[in-house]
C-alpha cells in the first residue's frame, strides 16, 4: 500500500545555515617521511589540538567570549570539524595587521581578558594531558591542548636563535645571545616563562592577531578563531603579538619613537584596561598579582616576543617593539626580577 502525498496550501519554509567545515588529510605516509620534521610534527599536533578546543573547552566558555561553535568531528584517518560560520554574528574580517579600528582593538582586548579568565577553571589538572614540544611528542592522541601556548617559545625555535647568534650582523645577536653566567637572556626569559602552575598562568590562544577575529558592526563584540596554539602560559604572550602586529601604533605611542622607549600613557591605559575585566572576572586570583608584577610579566613577553621576531624576521609594530625591548634590557630591576623567576625564586 502506498501512502498518500501530503499536500499543504503554504510553502515549508527551510532556514539556511551557514557552516564551516574543516578537513585535514595529509598525503599517505607523509608522517613517517617528515618524522623529524618540527614544523611538520607542530601542525599536524596543532590540528588535534584545535580539535580538542572546539570540543571540550569552547562548550565552557562565558556567552560573550564568542567562538565557533562545533556540530561534528572526526579523527578517523582524517581530522574534520564542522563549525558555526562566525560572519553571520561577527560580519567585520580584522582583516591584515594594523587595520583595527580603536572599537575593535578595545573588543579584543576585552575577548583576550574574559577567555583567559575564563580558562582558569577548564585547564587539565595533570601534566601527561598536555602535548609536549613536537620533537618530544609522538602522539596527540588522548592530550589535550599544548603544554606551552603558542609557537614561538624558544624550545621549538632553537634553530633560528643559533641561526641569529651567527648573524654578527644584526644589531639583536649580541643583546639575545652573550652569556652571561652561563646562559642567555633569551634562555633566562624562556625559563621564566615556562609554564608551572602559577595563579598568573593562563590558557592561551596562541596566535592572537587581526587576520583570526571577526568583530560586530560597531567593533564591539569579537569572536576568536584559529585556536591550533592553544596552551599553557602567561597572558601578557597573547597581548605582546596583538600589540605589535595588530594595534595602530598611534594607540602605544605617540610621536617619533625613539632609540628606547618607555611605557608610554596609550599602552599603559590598554594594559591597565585588560587587567581591569581579569579583575572584574575572577577578583581573588588577580588580587594575587599587583600591577607592579604585571608589568614585570609583560615586560618579560615583550623580549621574549621580540627575540623571535629578531630571529625570524620583523613584522608589524617594529620600531615600538624594538624601542620598548631595548628599555626593558637596559632596566636593571627587570634583569633581576627576571633571573630569580627563571630560578623559581620569587
């Protein structure tokens, strides 16, 4: 017995919805022929750990921390995710570096605050979660997001920091790579930073520039994208990379920069805004971390975001990121409070 058709007097209206899907297939056996391949290892690591993010930890996160949401995925020979498309919220591309408005810079700053705050409470709480430098690791399988944020640190970029101590001709060879006491401020600042499990450490996004936000009409709501360098660190890594790459410059400093150059009122007043809404959303940890040690930490991810630059090359900010570093290694006090960090001192 057939069944008869349905006829209806109005059309079933069907409501689009955009998606975006995500796959990720290297070539067969690419693996084992780039076994020893870092930046090979690091983006196929990278992927799982995306993965994982949009899996377990976006789920967690406050409504006006805005992120795709993901609908499937699938390790099954191949990485794929199918996720909310973020343009029809957020119809604004941040578009190439520098080209943030100051609405849009003051919505990341504020999307960088909240995520991170947030973070604190979906961190792994045992260290074999986490998915070691590539190199060390075989195997994302069962981890969770990076054990170091990011992909700049220097345990990864041994390389080019060798590469810039031969380079007698950059005027960053001597300052980044003479040992002083047996070792480099390069390696001092690397120690200091290494996550392990301080009240300050946070869950990065690992790649924080304008080419991986949408923002609202008005600039002021911003959602993140990307999420393949998600991993432990200190906040002020985050800020370094959007500052430079990604804030007019007019918003740090004013005037011609000189040879070093100070904290100056317009990064002072965006630095004093994140850790107002850190404090605003988790008072008694940020209780534990006075401005005073704020800056020390941003200093601190400043030389360290400028070493890698130095060893890679010069993007973005760079007359201001140069002038600042100088400052900073000029300042006694930053050396010393930096060397006892390094020892786990203070």
């Amino acid at each position: 017995m057939r069944a008869a058709p349905v006829h209806s007097k109005k059309p079933i209206k069907s409501e689009e919805v955009r998606l975006i899907l995500k796959l990720i297939a290297p070539p067969p056996g690419e693996d084992e022929d780039e076994d020893e391949d870092e930046g090979h290892k690091r983006k196929m690591l990278s992927y799982a750990v995306e993965q994982y993010f949009y899996a377990h930890i976006a789920p967690q996160l406050p409504a006006d921390v805005g992120v795709a949401k993901c609908l499937a995925a699938t390790d099954d020979g191949v990485l794929g995710m199918l996720l909310t498309d973020l343009s029809e919220l957020y119809p604004l591309a941040g578009g190439k570096r520098a080209s943030l408005s100051e609405a849009q810079v003051h919505g990341a700053l504020a999307w960088l605050a909240k995520f991170h705050a947030a973070s604190w409470s979906t961190l792994p709480d045992k260290l074999e979660h986490y998915v070691r430098p590539p190199l060390q690791e075989t195997s994302a399988r069962g981890k969770k997001v990076w054990l170091n944020g990011g992909y700049t640190y220097l345990a990864t970029r041994l390389s080019e920091l060798a590469d810039l101590a031969a380079d007698k001709g950059s005027e960053w060879c001597v300052p980044f790579t003479s040992k002083k006491n047996g070792t480099t401020v390069a390696e001092t600042v690397a120690r200091a930073l290494t996550p392990r499990g301080r009240e300050v450490e946070v869950l990065l996004h690992g790649d924080v520039k304008s080419e991986n936000l949408f923002t609202s009409k008005s600039g002021k709501e911003v959602a993140f994208f990307d999420f393949q360098y998600v991993g432990i660190g200190i906040g002020a890594c985050d800020l370094a990379k959007l500052f430079t790459c990604s804030v007019p410059q007019s918003m740090l400093a004013t005037g011609r920069i000189p040879h070093e150059l100070g904290m100056e009122d317009g990064e002072r007043t965006l630095l004093e805004e994140y850790r107002r809404i850190l404090l605003e959303s988790d008072p008694t940890r940020m209780r534990e971390i006075p401005w005073d040690e704020f800056v020390r930490w941003w200093e601190t991810a400043l030389v360290d975001w400028c070493r890698f630059q130095a060893s890679w090359g010069f993007w973005g900010n760079t007359r201001w990121l140069e002038a600042r570093t100088k400052a900073i290694l000029a300042d006694e006090g930053w050396r010393a409070w930096v060397e006892k960090e390094a020892e786990g001192q203070i």
